[in-house]
C-alpha cells in the first residue's frame, strides 16, 4: 500500500466515522466541530434552499441588535 492509499483511507475512515456520530445524533459538540472543519477543509458547502434542514437552521437562530445594526 502506498502512502497516498493510506492517506486515501484514513480520508475515507474519518469521514465514515463522523457521518456515522452525526447521523446517530449522538455526536459531542466537538465531534460536530469536527465534521463542519471536515466539510470546510475539503471545499464542502452547502446551499440554502427553501424548507431544507440548513434553511430551517438559519431561521431559529436569534437576531440580536448588534447583527441588525452591522446589516444597515
């Protein structure tokens, strides 16, 4: 097995294991942090669409004065 396999494998491990803690809903908040470094390490985005699960997320997040301010 070469390096580059290796490497390969343990890429492919990695991103199993955390689908696998995150889809159980049982990951720690580090273990999500994890995931999110992940995605953002590899050039994963994610686009927001209408009734999807990121959509969803965005709007229970609270508005706070300061980020209504930075907006104008």
């Amino acid at each position: 097995m070469t390096e580059k396999d290796l490497l390969e494998l343990l890429h492919e491990s990695v991103a199993k294991d955390l689908l696998v803690r995150v889809q159980s809903g049982e990951a720690s908040p580090a273990e999500l942090n994890a995931a999110i470094k992940f995605l953002k390490d590899n050039g994963i985005e994610a686009l927001q669409k209408e009734d999807s699960p990121l959509a969803q997320l965005a709007g229970a997040l609270p508005v706070f004065e300061e980020d209504i301010r930075d907006v104008n």
